[in-house]
C-alpha cells in the first residue's frame, strides 16, 4: 500500500510538472510567456493575456487534467479515506508550483491545478463547490482587488469553510496543503509586486 501512494505522490508531482502555460504558447506563437507577462507566471491567465484564446483553452485544459488524471486514478485504485490521499492531493499543485524543471522560479500559482484536483475528487465534490463558492463571492459580490489578494483570502476561507462543513478529514488535510502551496506563491507575487511599486516611485522621484 505505501509503495502505491508513493507511486500516485510521484505521478502527480511529475503530472503538476508539465508546464503546459510555458509550452502551448512556445509552440503555437513562439512566445515565452514568463518574458511577455508581467509577472512571469507560466499560468493560464497569462496564455490567454499573450498567446491568445486558443493558447489560453489549451492551457486551462491541461492545467486541469495534470491535477484531475492522477488524483481521480488514485481515488479509484487506493479510495479517499486515507490521509496518504491528502498527499496525492497536493501532488500535483506542487509540481506546478515547483516543476521538476526551473523550481520555484519558473513554477505557476496552482489554480487551475487545483480545480482539476477538487474534479478529479469526484463523486466527493463539496470541495470543489466551496471554493467555486468563495471565488464567485470575491469577485463578483464582494470585488477584493488585487487579484492576489482574492486569491489569498478565497484559498483561506475555502479552507475553514471545508473544516465547518464536516468534509472527509483526509480531503480537509489536502485541502491545507493546497492552500499552503497557494498562498506561498501569491505571497511571493504581492512582495514582487510591491517592490516594483517602490522602485517605480523611486525612478519617478528621481526625474
């Protein structure tokens, strides 16, 4: 049992590690989107932003299916009701964020990963409808701008709110994981993007 959760970890991590928003855009446009954008995220948002809504599609479909495919395989083969499974969870969200290729540094932000993981957690989908939940909140009731910041609250209030609604424990300790990896990497783009602020304001004070 421990070597097949160990297989499904490995499958998701290398799955979460196609960077299928750096590749689709390369070869359909010749772009490299972690140049154009603006933040240098291989994400969906920035294939639709610089390579255009085919780019953009192919891109969303992948992102989903590298979280869905391995996480829906496991919970068929190994069932959900292990905490082992919270691992295979995460996998593929921390691939994204840390590909096997370029680290953190050329790593995406996970969302759309870890939508295709909440899929893939089918027929248990009360996760996916909270977070759907708390980002249609966000951004639509309640606008919380930037998008880093949406994003930050929403990963956390999905969080408490899986705990409050009694979702299997095992989901809930992925969900942390998730939401651990999430929050990192918009942490990280909310202290760029006030460096850039600041030295915008130094370079205008300067003329």
């Amino acid at each position: 049992m421990l070597i097949e959760y160990i297989f499904y970890i490995a499958l998701g991590y290398l799955s979460g590690s196609l960077m299928f928003g750096y590749a689709v855009p390369k070869l359909i446009k010749g772009i490299d989107v972690r140049k154009e954008s603006s933040d240098g995220n291989p994400g969906t948002a920035n294939a639709f932003l610089c390579g255009g809504a085919l780019c953009g599609i192919l891109v969303l479909l992948g992102d989903i299916l590298k979280g869905l495919l391995p996480v829906y395989m496991a919970g068929k083969h190994l069932g959900t009701e292990f905490m082992g499974f919270a691992l295979i969870m995460a996998a593929p969200v921390f691939g994204h964020a840390f590909p096997l290729a370029g680290g953190k540094k050329n790593g995406g932000k996970g969302i759309a990963v870890s939508f295709g993981v909440l899929i893939g957690s089918y027929p248990f989908l009360t996760n996916l409808w909270l977070l759907i939940f708390w980002y249609l909140l966000f951004s639509v009731v309640i606008r919380i701008n930037p998008h880093s910041y949406r994003t930050l609250i929403t990963y956390i209030c999905w969080t408490v709110s899986a705990l409050i609604c009694k979702v299997a424990p095992a989901l809930c300790i992925g969900n942390m994981l998730i939401s651990f990896v999430i929050v990192d990497k918009h942490s990280a783009d909310l202290k760029n993007r006030k460096e850039r602020q600041i030295c915008f304001g130094i370079r205008r004070a300067n003329r």
